[in-house]
C-alpha cells in the first residue's frame, strides 16, 4: 500500500542517522564562508571579540616552532646535565637532582661546573671577562615532570605568570634582560662552546628556524594583541595569569532538526535536538560529542482507525571538527564537520479487531538524514559552512551567538516526499567560576 509504504520510509527519516568513520582532514573553507565577528565576547573576564581572542592565540602559536626547539627545550628542562647521558657527566657530581636544589646552590653549581665548557657566550656588561652558563629554575621548564612538552595553552600562561607585565616579557625575548644572551646563543646553534667545543664533543649545529629578532617581533605582535590582558585583574602584576588570549574560548554547538514527509496529501513529522559542548585541541580544532534529545513525531493513521505510536530514542550529534580560522584582518571563518549516529526507539501500532497492540522495534532502513544531505556530505561526514553573523546582539542565558547556519535540504524515495530543515548555532560560553 503507498500508505504503508510511506510509513515505513518516513519512520525511517524522522529516527535514523548514519554512522561515522575514517574522515579526512578539512580542506580550507571557501571565501562564502568568511565574516567578521566583531563585539562577540567569549568570557566575562575577556574585553576581546572571539575573533580577537583567535587571532591572540594563533599569534602565541607563531612562536612555538622556537620554545620546542631542541636549543630552548634542553636547557628549558628536557635535558638532565647532572645524568650519565651529559657529554660531561664525568665533571659532574653524581645523583645531583637538580629539582633538589635551592636557587643559590643551582646557579653556584652551574657557574663553577658547567661554564668551563660552555664559556663562549656574550655578555651585554662585558665587566667580568668571561661568559657565564646557567640552567633556568623548574618554574619555566618547558615540559612536564614527565619530560613532555607543555601544551602552547600552557606554555602561554606560563609566560605570564613568570614575567610581571607584557614589557618585561618582550625585553626578555629582544634582550635577556641585559644580561647573558641564551637566547642568541640558542639561535646561533653551537651551545656557547664555540668551534672546539662542537669538535670536542662531535655535536652539530641544531639551529633553530628564524632569527632572534624575527622571535622578538612575533611577542611583540602576541603582547600587542592581547590588549592589556595580561594578569587577572588587569594592573596587579602579583595577580594569576589572564587566560584571554592562552585559552581557547569555551564554545558550543546547538543543532536543531525537523524532518517531514509528505506522500499523497498526508504529512508525518518528526524532530531531534543536541547541545554540544566542544573542546578545542593545540590545533584550534574543536571537537564533541553530546546524545540527541527526540522531540514528538506524528504520522497518519495506518490503516484509518488505527494509532500509531512513535517511541524514538538514543543517537548522539558528533562534531568532529569545528574549525575557527582568524586572520590578521580580524575576518573568521567557521567549518563544521558533523555526523549524527543512528537512533533507535519502537513503533506500535493499535488497530480496531486486533487482540492487542503490536510494537515491533526501528531497527529501519535507516540513513534518511544522510540521504536527504547528501549535497553536504563529505566522506562520511557533513560539511556545514557559510555560518552567517546576528543581525544584532543575540544572549541567551549569558550566552553569545556567535554564528547561526540553516540548511533546508528535500529530496524523493519510494515515492515519499522528505524535508529535512536543519538549524545549527555556535555559542560563546561564559568561563566557569573557579
């Protein structure tokens, strides 16, 4: 019957999504896409737009080709100078742990031991005649306890919360406060042991990629984007780290879908909602994954004077990448990857004369969300980009919309007529109270 069959593929349409799998990686978003997301704040405590805050962070991003360096990162914690593995482990007190001593006792041990070899290093003053060698305290270690490298949200605070304002950290970079210059040391590769040295001990130049200055001029570029925000609350310098401009902001998606179909005059209608809270990776790719919530579906009476029920339940909306690209011109763009999984649920049905009703499971044809977006699909996944800015201020419940997608895709199986209006919000989310 094509009533009967309407059922069966309709039913289908309003609970079924398909299932996810190997996906590739998101081509660049094409020019529709871009927009300009001025005024949207993602925190409280943050002055900057989203895209402001964006663009702070892929700036801090710059520098770490340079901060995980070999040349920063051994002296920056990676490297034990007081283990065997030391080229002059031999001059070294042995079962030294260097995490064991106070300031005075490290610097003592490290300008008496290890600036015998490494003397070949510049001095602003230039009053004592000689180089010097120092290794930094664990406070601005650039890995872990473990010895792995610190994430660049990390690494971003850390800059903060050791340097007392954003000048201070800038003349570190240009100048090594005046004093020692490690970090032209480190550029110029040779670990201030100078030509002999590096035969000595058969080392070779690891230089890192850029020059000081160029370093320089990239924290200039981070600290001027940063706005003033540098500790929490501004103008305190003994104040924690602000996270604006380290921390990518917390960011959600909404999705809300209706699907209908239509098969000779008669209308069945279904609806599934999802909050997805995301979270962004080193990439500035955020990701999540959260259950769709099944709003009410109605069909008709099949055969006339039957009910039918529809019970949907389970599925998640899956945001495999949300990509925020900022650039310097403060324009954003926004890519979704999304794919909702399969649902399931029951069907009854009561029909006059039947001993009882009868409820048989939606297992279904299922993928009717997938065939009906089929244009956006890319892979195994759906494409959604071209996110377009409020026309004016939109909050909800302290929230910031920050852009707003609605896709209306139609198409015909087995006769039946499917719609399925689907409408996605990325949100700015206040910071959680400490």
């Amino acid at each position: 019957m094509p009533c009967a069959a309407a059922l069966t593929v309709t039913a289908a349409a309003l609970l079924s999504f398909s299932t996810s799998g190997q996906r590739p990686a998101l081509a660049s978003p094409p020019p529709s896409a871009v927009r300009h997301l001025a005024g949207v704040e993602s925190a409280e405590s943050c002055r900057l737009s989203l895209g402001e805050q964006l663009k702070a962070i892929k700036a801090f991003g710059e520098m770490m080709p340079v901060f995980k360096h070999p040349r920063c990162l051994n002296c920056h914690g990676a490297l034990d100078v007081y283990s065997d593995k030391h080229p002059g482990a031999s001059a070294i007190d042995e079962g030294l742990d260097l995490t064991l001593l106070t300031r005075e006792l490290r610097d003592s041990v490290s300008q008496q031991q290890c600036e015998s070899c490494h003397d070949n290093i510049e001095r602003k003053d230039r009053t004592s005649g000689k180089g010097g060698w120092m290794i930094p305290n664990p406070p601005v270690f650039f890995v872990d306890k473990l010895g792995k490298l610190k994430s660049d949200e990390d690494l971003c605070l850390q800059m903060k919360r050791m340097e007392e304002t954003p000048d201070s950290f800038t003349s570190h970079i240009a100048k090594d406060h005046n004093t020692i210059q490690f970090i032209k040391a480190g550029f110029e590769g040779d670990r201030a042991l100078g030509t002999d040295g590096l035969e000595q001990w058969k080392l070779t130049r690891a230089k890192p990629r850029g020059t000081q200055p160029a370093l320089a001029a990239q924290a200039n570029k981070w600290v001027k984007l940063l706005d003033g925000h540098w500790k929490e609350p501004p103008g305190r310098p003994s104040s924690p780290p602000s996270k604006c401009g380290c921390v990518m902001p917390r960011i959600e998606l909404t999705m809300k879908t209706k699907i209908s179909g239509t098969s000779e005059g008669q209308v069945m209608t279904g609806a599934a909602s999802a909050t997805v809270p995301l979270t962004a990776d080193s990439g500035l790719v955020y990701r999540g994954e959260a259950p769709l919530v099944h709003g009410q579906y109605t069909v008709p009476p099949l055969p006339p004077g039957c009910n039918v029920k529809l019970a949907p339940s389970g599925g998640t909306l899956a945001v495999k990448e949300a990509r925020l690209e900022a650039a310097d011109d403060g324009r954003t763009t926004i890519a979704l990857l999304v794919n909702p999984t399969n649902s399931a649920g029951t069907m009854t049905v009561s029909c006059p004369g039947l001993p009882g009703p009868m409820t048989t499971p939606l297992m279904m044809v299922a993928q009717q969300w997938r065939f009906v977006h089929e244009p956006d699909r890319r892979n195994l996944d759906y494409r959604i980009d071209g996110f377009e800015t409020p026309a004016g201020p939109a909050t909800r419940g302290g929230r910031t919309l920050v852009g707003r997608k609605e896709v209306t895709r139609t198409t015909r199986q087995q006769g039946v007529a499917i719609t399925a209006n689907t409408t996605f919000e990325l949100w700015s989310v206040p910071e959680r109270s400490e």
